[in-house]
C-alpha cells in the first residue's frame, strides 16, 4: 500500500502542514508508505501550458513525475484550506496539470470520462474559517467528489471538514490532528 | 467608464484572446477606456502568500497594482475557459490574492462580507468544450456570481457561456465574436 499526499498551503507553521504530518506519522508506523507532496515547497507551477492543451504532455518533468506517481498511488490524501468555496490556485493547477487525459483518464464515446488511477479511495482534508455552510460543501465536494475523482476513476472519497479554525483552541487542535490519523488509517491500513 | 478585463488563457491564438479582442475593440470605438489583464502574458503569480494570509497586504508589485486597480474599475469583463468546472489556476490564484480582504471585501460582524468594489456590473465569457450541463452552470455561477462576486459587491453578473469550442466552425466562431462585443456595449456604454 503506497499513498500519496498533496498539501497546498504557504505556511509550514499551518494547522494544514500539521494535518499532514498527524496522517504521514500514523500511516507510517503502521507500515503504510507515504509520498508526500508540498506543492509550495516543491516550488510546483500551477499554469497549464498552451503545449499541455495541445498534447496532454507537460515539458515540465515535476509535472510528469506527478501524473506517473498519481497513476499508480494506492491511495490519496489531499489537504487544503477553502479559499472562496475552492481549493488555492496551486493545487487547482496540480489538477489541471497532472490530472489529465492519457494518464488519469480517457474522454469515452460520448463525452463521459473513463478513469485510469488505480486508487479505489481518496481522504479530503479541508479547513476553513467560516461556519460551515452546506452550499460551500456542495461547491467542493461537487469539485473533488463529482467532477475531478470521479473521472479520474476513484470512487470512494471521504472528507473531513475542519472549522473554524481561527477560534479553535489547542485541544479542539489536537482532536482534530487524532481524527485525521484516524480517518487515514482506517482508510489506508489494511 | 473605465472597465477592466481579465484574461486568462494561456494560447494568444485562442478563441478566449479573440473574444477578449472584440470586446476591447467594439467598448474603445464606443469611447470606453479598457484596461487589459491577460494574466498568462503578464506573468501573474497565482501562488497566494503567508504573508498575504496575515496581512492582506503584498510584497508583489503586480498584486498591489491589481488590487488597486479593481476596486476603482467602474466595470468588470473576466474571460476564461472552464476547466474542471472551474476557473484555470492563474485566475483562480487572480481571486486569491486580488479579491482580498480590506481592498475588494470587508468582513462584517456576522460573518458576512461586505462589499468594496465600485463596479455595478461584470460580464463573464466562458468557454468550454463539454455539452452544456446545468451542474457545470451552478458551479462557476456559485462561484463567481455566488460567491467572490457577491462578497466583492457587484450585483450584475452576466455571463456568455460558449460551447462546444472544439467542435464549432468559422461561422459560429464569428457570432460569438459579435455577441460577446453586443453584450459588452449593451453592460457598459452609457
């Protein structure tokens, strides 16, 4: 079992960043391999190029070794902050870049998607500030859970909601970095 | 009238940079000035700060310039193709950073927003290749007419959305050119 994580936040000091290492450390002492990705640290370039709309072939080789890694992963993490409903530009461009056809999915006959990844389950890990709202989890899930797994061909993806989180004191913190561990093991620890 | 308008596609050959073209071209022989942000040829940075997270304030020249400039537009033309349902990463990280807190929103004491911005109105091209579906509609509409453009305060969105692109021929390409310009003289001369 190989699963790979996606975090998109600027700030290593974030709850996010946090999130991600509760999930690495659990999965990883239960024998779970974990590759993990920081988009911002990796420095990754969100803008679809005019050559990837032609192609589907990145000139970037952080773009290919992404597409090739999401390919085969077992699993999937993903976490981000909600900014306006939606995840941050650098992880809307790590799907519009690596996401994409001939390797994550293929167009069908009549318009439909046929998904090509081999993970069966995702976990989503969002945070945000405003109460939660059932139209912005209809907005996100509508983008993680129908449209963008979904034709990528996983068909089991569970979220976990996190807010607020600038009122949250430490132990509502720390409870929240347990639930993560949980989750992701219950997920990803067969 | 001064109106400013968002592109974001990153082929100058594309159908997006053409209906950009025809609505400068038919809002400046009306006596429009029109200031043009195409996002992709400017180099705009997508990628929001931990400085701007706590601040609201940016070390990015382009990002201040930005801000400055939408909140004394006196309209708002934003062209983009969907992808994914959603607006490219470029213009997603455009929302970001440039519909920020203290230049385009405040926060009101309930948690809601209070809007900034003296435009009354913004027109939105979109372009897509999918058949339309009225689930792709509500996403980008709960996004841009729901969400950052409600919060920014401008009541009147309108939007042209153009589709199939990949199938379309000569004929169809040039009324949409023409109905896009239509819509724009129709929103913003006075």
């Amino acid at each position: 079992m190989a699963v790979s994580l996606i975090l998109a936040h600027p700030d290593p000091s974030s709850l996010n960043h946090a999130l991600a290492r509760s999930i690495v450390e659990a999965l990883e002492e239960q024998g779970v391999a974990v590759s993990v990705h920081d988009l911002y640290a990796e420095g990754f370039e969100p803008n679809l190029t005019a050559r990837e709309i032609r192609t589907h072939v990145s000139g970037d080789p952080a773009v290919e070794q992404h597409a090739s890694e999401l390919a085969v992963a077992d699993g999937l993490v993903i976490v981000h902050p909600v900014w306006f409903d939606a995840p941050p530009a650098i992880l809307k461009g790590w799907v519009d870049r690596v996401v994409r056809e001939g390797t994550a999915f293929e167009r069908g006959e009549e318009g439909g998607f046929l998904g090509l990844l081999r993970a069966r389950t995702a976990l989503l890990v969002t945070t945000a500030n405003a109460p939660y709202d059932p139209a912005t989890g209809d907005a996100l899930d509508h983008f993680w859970k129908g449209f963008v797994l979904a034709a990528a061909g996983v068909p089991t993806v569970e979220r976990l909601h996190l807010t607020p989180v600038i009122a949250s004191d430490l132990a509502t913190r720390r409870g929240w970095l347990e639930d993560a561990a949980t989750r992701a093991e219950a997920l990803f620890v067969t």
